[in-house]
C-alpha cells in the first residue's frame, strides 16, 4: 500500500521560502534618499520645506539666478514614493493632481522632469546647472564626484535623517 504524503513533507524549504518572502521587503527599509545637485551649485544644505517647494514648483530660481530643474524617478520607484511621502506629504495621484490644479488655476509651474533609473538621474543632475534630483544612498558611491549630495536638514548617514525608504 501506497503511503500519501503530505505538502509539508513534499516541501521541507517551504517555511524557510516564506521566511525569506516576508522579509524581502525589508532589504531596503531605511535605506537613505540622497539629494543630488550639480556641482556648480553652491547650495550644501535645503531644509525639507526648501526640497518641497524646488520639487513642487513654488520656487523656481536657486540663489544663483538658475532655474531649478528637478528629475526624479518615473512612478513606481520606491525611492519616489518615500521622497513624496515624507517631503511633499503625497503620493503619485496627489503629485499629478497637484500639477493638474496647478495649470487650471493658471499657476506657471512644471511638474519634475521623469526618468527611468537612478544612473539617469544622476546624468541629468550632472549635465544641468540647476538641476537636482534623489536617488538612493546605494546608488551613489562615496567616491562619486559626478553630482553634489545635498544635506537636508542633517547629512543622510546622520541617525535623525528623515528622508529614507
């Protein structure tokens, strides 16, 4: 006679696979937003209500006279995600819905330039003058001399950096 088996004896990794699944996500908890601007740019620190207003708009010129571009990653992004949610107090909809009542009530802003990875990011910050951007802690070496970290308030590797994943 036959004996049956069951699913767990079938899968013995099968607890060790959830485990792994569960904690996924938490890879990048807490990794640090670094804020990126071009070298040019003489500004070494920007309080959160600074980065707010260069990203939505309200501010559209540096010190310097330059315009402000801001880049970011396309939607999806987990690093575009927590920078809105802890800069700018919204999510992707609200951004779009922000810049669409923007432009109804005939308010002359321009929602941040789109790109589709961190290495573009860095690009476009490096090749414009008033350019800045964000890109994960990770995704900028130590030794990078491309772009400008910016502190926000503290520097990224400060314990009281608000600005993580």
């Amino acid at each position: 006679m036959k004996k049956k088996k069951n699913l767990v004896s079938m899968l013995p990794g099968l607890p060790i696979l959830a485990l792994i699944l569960a904690l996924a996500p938490l890879a990048h908890a807490g990794d640090a937003i670094v804020v990126i601007v071009n070298n040019a740019n003489p500004v070494d620190n920007l309080s959160i209500g600074e980065l707010k207003k260069l990203f939505l708009g309200d501010r559209s010129r540096w010190d310097t006279g330059k315009a402000v571009a801001p880049v970011m990653l396309g939607p999806g992004a987990p690093e575009r995600a927590a920078f809105l949610k802890v800069v700018c107090g919204m999510n992707d909809a609200d951004l779009g819905k922000y810049f669409l009542q923007a432009a109804f009530t005939g308010k002359s802003v321009t929602p941040p330039k789109e790109v589709g990875s961190a290495a573009a990011v860095k690009s476009f910050v490096a090749s414009s003058p008033g350019a800045i951007g964000f890109v994960k802690s990770g995704d900028l070496p130590a030794d990078d001399t491309t772009v400008k970290a910016v502190k926000v308030d503290t520097a990224p590797s400060d314990p009281g950096y608000k600005i993580k994943m």
